[in-house]
C-alpha cells in the first residue's frame, strides 16, 4: 500500500511547461508576446491584448501576502491540519496560490514580504511521465512562500 | 450597453405569481437517519405541484420550463409530464432573468423555473478534488495540490484580506449568522430552529479560518418552483402578485482563478455596475428597500453586498452588523426565511420565494410589516446579480 497523498499536479494542454519548470526548480509563467504582461493560469491567448504568442519567463519569486487562510477541516487524507494557505502578490504582477510554510499563523501578517522555495514532496506515486518528476520516484515538486526573513532547512531558493 | 429604455418596458411587465417549496425541515430529519426517499426530480416535483397549487394555473397553462442546475430540462419536462413551447437551463441567478426575458419576447406566456437539489443525501462535494463547479470556476479544483479546493477556503481568503481593509471583526461577523438563525427560529420550514448566540458563534470550530462552523451555509435536499407570467395574466388570476420592477447583472470573471475579483476587488466593480442599473430600472434605491435578500452560501457575502450595494458605505457594514440591523425588528431585514445559513441551502432559489412571500404578507410570524419593496442580491464568484420586486398594489 502507498500511503495518501497529496493531490498531484493534472497538466493540461496549458499547464505541462508551469509543472515542468517547477520540477526544476525554476519560478516560470507566460509572459505575452504582445503586451510583455504576466500571466496566470497558463492559457490560450492574453486576456489583456488577445496575443497568443507568449514565451515562458522566469520570475524573481518575491511576493507579498495579500491573504491567508488556516485549513482547521481535513479535506485530503495526505494534508494533515492545520495548515497554511497564502495568496501571493508577485512584483510580475499575478497572484499566486501556496502553502506557507516553515512560519505560523501567528507570525503573519498582510503585505508581509515572503519568497518563493520549492518544496519536495514525499510521494508513494510510482513515477511515470505524467508526473514531470524530475528525480523519478522521489515525487513531486510544489512552489510554496515562506517569510523572507526565515533560513529553511532543505529548501532550495527559487 | 444596456438600453434603459428596453430595461424600462420591462419594468412591471413581468409577475411572480406562484411559489412552491418542498418541506425542508422535516426532509433534512430523514437525510439525518439515512433515509433516502426522493431525489432531484422528487423534490422538484413537490415543489411544481405546490406552485400550481399556489397560484390556480393548471399545468396545461405552463408553456416555458427552466430548469435549475441539478436537473435537465428535457427530463424535468418527462417527469411533470409537460411538453413546453421553450425550455432552458439556469442557476438562481440567471433563471428569473431568462423568464422574464423569455416571456417578454413573446416565446412563452407563464414560464415554470424549476429547481430540485439532492445534495445532501446524493452526497455532492463542494470541496475536494472534484468539487462541484469547478469546471466553470477554475479556482475550486486548480489548486488542489496545495490543499486548496473548497469554496469556503476561498471566501475565507476574502474575508481574511477584508477583515484586514475594513476593520470587521470575527463578533462582528458573527451577527449574521446570529441573525439569520434568529429569524429561521420565526419560520416552521427552516432546518435549523435552536438558538444561537453570539458566544455561541466565536466558540464554535474554524472551518477555514476565519470562517467558523457558522459562516458556512447547509448542505440540505429540496425543491423550488416559480411560476412567472406576464403582469396582464397574473392581475386576472385574482391573486396577489408579485412584480419585476428592476433587474442588475454584472460579471467579473477577468482574473477570476488568480483570485483579484476576490480578494483586491472584492467584487465591488460588478456590483456598483449591477446596482446602477437594478435601481434605474426600479426606480428605487436601498432606502426604498423593505426586505433584503442576499445569496448567502457563506456568511461573508452579506457585509460585501451591503456595501457594494449601498446599504452602508464602503467598511460600514460592521457598523450595522453590529447594531442588529439585519436581525427580527432591525432596520434593515435581511434573509428573512434563515438564508443558507440556517434556513434551506437552495441556491438562491428559496430567497426568491420568500421575496415573494414577504411582499404578500404571508410569511407568518417572520412577517416584516408593510414590506412593499423586495431585493436579491448575489455575487456568487463573480457573477453578481440583483432583482427587485414590488407588490402589484404597491
């Protein structure tokens, strides 16, 4: 038996290259070919110009937290409660979703400054090609923000 | 743009005259002990045959069905055994507006909106993976990897960031649900009917916090039936009608799934749009309004539309809150039959219903004296909406 786990990554026609360069380690969004704009989720044209051409840039992975919640109800048997999530301003301009983590509820605070850190995760999943793992069989990969201030422990900079 | 002279023909054109529910309270009793005796369809029906009941048409009368989103219309038509000149699928927020649309084009007389809902004991997930409706709103599953799915999370993103810009407080929040239970204990048919304080709120779990158990609206069975009609056919059924006097539509779908309508936004741009037009159109405005009923699937909906409508300026709706405008006796009545929250979760539908029974005098001892003027009110993810209704006589 493998135990439960977390929801993994579905990339879709637009996703597969956010899911592939998160493997890597790598922060990357479209940003449009037309308009220079960020943009999130990965689709088809820019909802600001309507350009489909668009190229995957890389970004600073600074944020600011915009908000936050604490999950106190179990809703995946892998993600234990309770736990952080944030939404993320990015200085791009999208907001971003991730798990806070390596801090507290307690230690939050609006508009704090926080960065990007790539976290893996332990993952019973065989691995085969629909998972982008980079290192096969040890799981998968998330963006998640920590406060900027903090030293994680096995966590590599985005 | 929206013409508002089109808009102003439509003004009073349009009537409610026939309103059905299914028995709520005593239907989420059965669910409780595991007994499953209907389903969409079933409550549908209970709720179609008591509309007819209502308002003295006869079936053979209906010549438009709209059909809420847990149903299809073309078996919801086979079940009621009825075979319409024009049908249609749609939400609460959508269904008034589309029959309203429909009979003013002519392609239907007296249109049936039809809703029925089994997701209690069908077991519909809201959160998860496959939450419901992620496939029309992309943030209840695209962050599923992050533990992040459940439409409660995400207003309890919003009220996070809002608390933050305005100022309200968890106790102040917390009066809506005290309110809404408040007035749920004045109507026979609500599913929860056993006090609820203040003390009662702050002690009760975090769901998502800072939602608590409280902010969140049921999960129940039931049914739901309007029977609309033009202003013309309802004053010679004899019966009091209700009138469409102003309808307001908005989207704010741009962004949606990264979140900005939510929580920069808080979905005021749509609203100010929607408001704009639905009080032209009535020739109204929030102190005309004598009733108020807001979609309510979390408790945080209530201090945004107060504001986005003009109830309150913009960060005053702890104020009122505070000063149990919204409650029995209070200034200002909002969800008058409990709301999602403590009375029936039918997706807007049941706050059509007792907009109408409100505006009859019907609605028993939660009866708010005199109410001339009704208004709904909806943001639901982005799609806001609103409808005002008067009495024929008003």
């Amino acid at each position: 038996m493998t135990p439960p786990q977390r929801p993994a990554p579905q990339p879709g026609i637009y996703d597969t290259p956010y899911w592939r360069y998160t493997a890597a380690g790598e922060l990357r969004l479209q940003r449009c070919g037309g308009c220079e704009r960020f943009r999130y989720p990965p689709g088809p044209v820019c909802p600001d110009c309507l350009a489909q051409e668009s190229s995957w840039e890389r970004l600073s992975g600074a944020g600011t937290l915009l908000a936050w919640t604490v999950f106190h109800r179990q809703y995946f048997p892998a993600i234990e409660v309770p736990y952080l999530v944030g939404a993320v301003r990015t200085p791009e301009g999208p907001i971003l979703i991730g798990n806070l983590i390596d801090t507290s509820a307690a230690e939050l605070s609006h508009d704090m400054p926080l960065r990007a850190v790539f976290e893996t995760l332990p993952t019973g999943r065989p691995a085969d090609a629909d998972t982008h793992t980079d290192s096969p069989g040890e799981g998968w990969r998330l963006c998640q923000w920590t406060p900027l201030e903090t030293r994680p422990l096995h966590k590599e900079r985005a | 743009m929206p013409d508002p002279q089109r808009l102003a023909a439509l003004r009073d054109e349009i009537a409610i005259v026939g309103v059905g529910e299914s028995d709520y309270s005593q239907d989420y009793a059965l669910a409780r002990r595991g007994e499953r005796y209907s389903d969409a369809y079933g409550y549908a029906a209970t709720a179609f045959r008591r509309a007819l009941d209502d308002c003295g048409l006869t079936r053979d009368d209906i010549d438009g069905l709209i059909a809420g989103p847990a149903t299809a219309s073309e078996r919801l038509g086979e079940v009621l055994g009825m075979d319409v000149r024009w049908a249609d699928q749609a939400d609460a927020v959508q269904a008034v507006l589309k029959a309203a649309i429909a009979i003013h084009a002519g392609v239907a007389e007296c249109v049936a909106l039809v809703y029925g809902n089994d997701q209690r004991t069908a077991g519909t997930a809201y959160g998860g993976r496959d939450a419901m409706g992620g496939e029309r709103h992309l943030a209840y599953t695209y962050y599923a990897p992050w533990g992040l799915t459940s439409q409660g999370a995400l207003y309890a993103l919003l009220a996070n960031r809002y608390q933050a810009v305005t100022g309200l407080t968890e106790r102040e929040l917390g009066q809506v649900a005290v309110a809404q239970r408040a007035f749920a204990r004045l109507n026979p048919n609500a599913v929860m009917r056993g006090p609820l304080h203040i003390d009662d709120y702050l002690s009760a779990p975090y769901i998502c916090e800072p939602l608590r158990l409280y902010d969140y609206c049921l999960v129940n069975d039931g049914g739901v039936a309007l029977i609309v009609t033009t202003a013309e056919r309802a004053a010679r059924l004899g019966r009091p009608a209700v009138l469409l006097s102003g309808i307001g539509r908005a989207d704010h779908n741009r962004d949606a799934t990264s979140l900005r309508p939510r929580l920069v936004d808080f979905y005021r741009p749509a609203q100010r749009t929607a408001a704009e037009q639905v009080y032209t159109m009535a020739g109204a405005g929030p102190s005309d309004v004598d009733v108020l009923q807001i979609y309510d699937s979390f408790s945080v909906h209530v201090p945004l539309a107060l504001e986005g409508f003009g109830f309150c300026p913009q960060g005053g709706a702890g104020e009122l809150l505070a000063d149990g405008a919204l409650g029995p006796g209070g200034r200002l009545p909002v969800n008058t039959a409990g709301g999602h929250l403590s009375g029936s979760y039918m997706q807007g539908w049941g706050h059509q219903a007792e907009c109408v029974r409100q505006l009859r005098g019907e609605a028993g001892e939660r009866q708010i004296p005199h109410a001339r003027t009704a208004q709904y009110v909806s943001d639901v993810a982005g799609k806001v909406t609103s409808l005002i209704y008067r009495r024929a006589d008003a």
